[in-house]
C-alpha cells in the first residue's frame, strides 16, 4: 500500500466546505480505496452502484439516504444520474445531518445534470493514478513506463504489468463506455484510441482523424470528447491573445496516463521506449501530468505561432504567468523560441524540465530544473497565491 495523504486532505477539506464532495478520476486509480481510508476514521456508510446488493440497497433512495447520519459514501454514481437531483433535496434540508462523498469514472460533462443539480453544494476533486510525490524519485522511470494506475504500477514485472494495461483498454471499450450510455462499436473507438496514441502531444487535427476512420469531423471530435470525459485524454487548449503574430487556435492531445500510451504503442520494456519515435513526446506528456498534477491546476494551456515560437505548458498562478518546457535531454539549452515566448506572453518565468537531477540558470528568467524538483517548485508557486 503506498500512502497518498495528499489525495485524502484534498477530500477531507473538500467536505469540510461543502455537503457534497465529487472525487472522480479513470477507473481503477485507487478511489474506492482512498475513500475506504477515510471512512475508516469515522462513522460512514457505503454503497457500490456496481454491487447488485446496493443497488437493490438503493431501489428506494429517498427513504434510505434521508435516514443516514455521518459519511454516505456512493462508488460509481455516474450509474445513477437521478441521485444528484435527489441529493440536493438531501442536503438542503435543515437538518441534514449526513456528509455525501460521489466517486465516478466520468467527469461531469458526460454525466448529465451533475453540475446543475449541485451548483454551489458540490465540490470536485480529481484524482489520478500515482505521482512522484508519492512513489518517489527512485521509481520515476518504472512511473514513466507503467504509468501511475496502481496495479499497473504494482505489478510484478514489466510484461505483466503490460499485460494488465492491455486487459484495461478492452474492459474499458466494452464495459465502461456502454455504462455512460454511449454506444459505439468498441473496435472503433480502439482504432481512434490508438490514433490518439500515435499522435500523441500534436495539435488537433479533425479532418485527418475524420478521414482515417471515414466518419464526420464532428464525430471525430465527439469520440475525442468521450475519451477526454473519462479522464483517458488530456485536450490541452491553446493559448492566444491579440498579439501581432498568426497563433495555432487547435487544442494539443495526450494520453494522460503514459502506460496506458505505451499499452496502445505496443511498448512493453522502458528500452522499448527509449527506442521509439514518440520517445520525446512520451516524456513530454508525462511531464506534463506531473506539472499540471503537482500545481493542482485547470488553468493549464499551450502556445504556438504559425511562425514557429511556441511554449509547452503555460500556467497561472495568483494572476501571474509562467512556462514550462518539457524536454527529453542531458543538457537542455536556451532557445530563440524561448525569448520570444517571455516576451510575447510576459511570463514571470521559464523552466526547462528534464530527466536530469542538476537545476540551473540558462538565461534571465529562464532556467532548468529536474523532473524530481516539481513538486517542491510547485510548493513554492502555491505559496505565493497566499
């Protein structure tokens, strides 16, 4: 069992604020069990929507849910999207004396009436698969290769740590995504998965992807979004401003969890990795999901310009901007690309995040910092939002 205290503080102060709590994340990243961790530390109940005894448990909510006090905790509530209307009700009564903890495997754009029915008693938080705050520097690379889900990670050797990621995409396309009412033939949405994978960390392009599976762009762009909304693809939006330059305006796309991409690319060992084309791309994104991850950040964006200067990751923190560029090297260097991006775009500063373990200054409010540095820098970023 490897801790992850921050994920539980996280909840904890989520349902000190709000009556209901949302922690979502794709399926099989440790929520039930972060979510038994805290049950156990108080007077709880607990329902599985996947369990047919609670779902016959949960045949007449009303008159089950009013009569509970403490910590109600419901495990895959994108099963039941009639409980947020009647959750409301719950928690708007005075003298509601229960505390409701959702987890799901779908955000909640593809769960219909979340948002709605809990505006401003709902809070959410996202939870992926392991980081490096938690399993440490010593595991980056084993991280990087089989991703952070946790029996991925856990697995005994490489090969059956792969073959448990390959058992999860197919269980994925043809139970999963017919659970969130959507219904389209699973070898399909594997082609454009794998699509995804081998266009992983380019700009969007919906007329290629369109052409390769004879569809629509409109429906290409809709199975992008299922996979986006079960927390399977990162679409990365662009950044762009009234500058005097022709800026890219189509979003990048990820694989967020970078085993699952090596799962797709048919890449078992970390040489197999360090051997492929998409090796600088593969780093990139999973040095993306650690940035974005350890600054606990929706406000995450790229810059590009038909010119050629672009920026990997631009964040914000308490109104102020700074990049990042992911690289996959012994001894990144400055760049002209660089310059014009702290010009253009007015960041605070520029880090160069690679594989490496030295930080040190490249330029005027450029410098390079190791992976194993991020969440410390993070720390400290945080800190001056207070």
């Amino acid at each position: 069992m490897i801790p992850r205290p921050n994920g539980i503080a996280e909840i904890e102060r989520a349902l000190a604020i709000h009556p209901v709590a949302a922690l979502l994340g794709p399926r099989q990243c440790g929520k039930t069990t972060m979510a038994k961790m805290i049950a156990e530390r108080q007077p709880s109940t607990y329902f599985d929507l996947e369990n047919p005894v609670d779902v016959r448990r949960l045949s007449a909510p009303l008159s089950v849910l009013q009569e509970l006090s403490g910590l109600v905790i419901i495990d895959e509530v994108q099963r039941r999207p009639d409980l947020f209307e009647l959750l409301r009700v719950l928690v708007d009564r005075p003298r509601n004396a229960a505390r409701f903890l959702l987890l799901g495997s779908a955000s909640p754009h593809l769960v219909k009436g979340v948002s709605e029915s809990l505006a401003g008693r709902l809070g959410f938080i996202d939870l992926s698969g392991f980081d490096l705050t938690e399993v440490g520097a010593s595991a980056r690379a084993r991280l990087w290769l089989r991703g952070g889900l946790p029996r991925s990670f856990l697995a005994a050797d490489d090969p059956a740590s792969h073959a448990w990621r390959q058992n999860f995409v197919c269980t994925f396309l043809e139970r999963d995504i017919p659970q969130f009412g959507i219904t389209i033939p699973a070898e399909t949405l594997r082609r454009f998965w794998t699509m995804v994978a081998h266009s992983h960390g380019q700009v969007w392009n919906a007329a290629q992807f369109a052409r390769s599976i004879g569809t629509s762009e409109t429906t290409a762009r809709r199975y992008l979004d299922i996979l986006c909304g079960a927390y399977m693809v990162r679409i990365l939006p662009p950044w762009f401003e009234n500058v005097r330059k022709r800026q890219v305006k189509a979003p990048k796309t990820y694989i967020r969890d970078s085993g699952i991409l090596h799962a797709l690319l048919q890449l078992t060992r970390l040489a197999d990795v360090q051997s492929h084309p998409k090796l600088g791309t593969s780093w990139e994104g999973f040095a993306l999901e650690q940035v974005v991850g350890a600054l606990k950040t929706r406000d995450a964006y790229f810059w590009a310009t038909h010119g050629g200067a672009e920026l990997d990751l631009l964040v914000r923190v308490a109104g102020k901007r700074y990049g990042f560029e992911l690289k996959y090297g012994d001894a990144p260097g400055t760049s002209r690309s660089m310059h014009i991006a702290i010009e253009d775009l007015s960041l605070e500063h520029l880090w160069v995040v690679y594989p490496g373990t030295q930080e040190y200054a490249l330029a005027d409010r450029i410098s390079v910092v190791p992976l194993d540095s991020i969440p410390r820098l993070a720390h400290t970023l945080q800190l001056s939002k207070e």
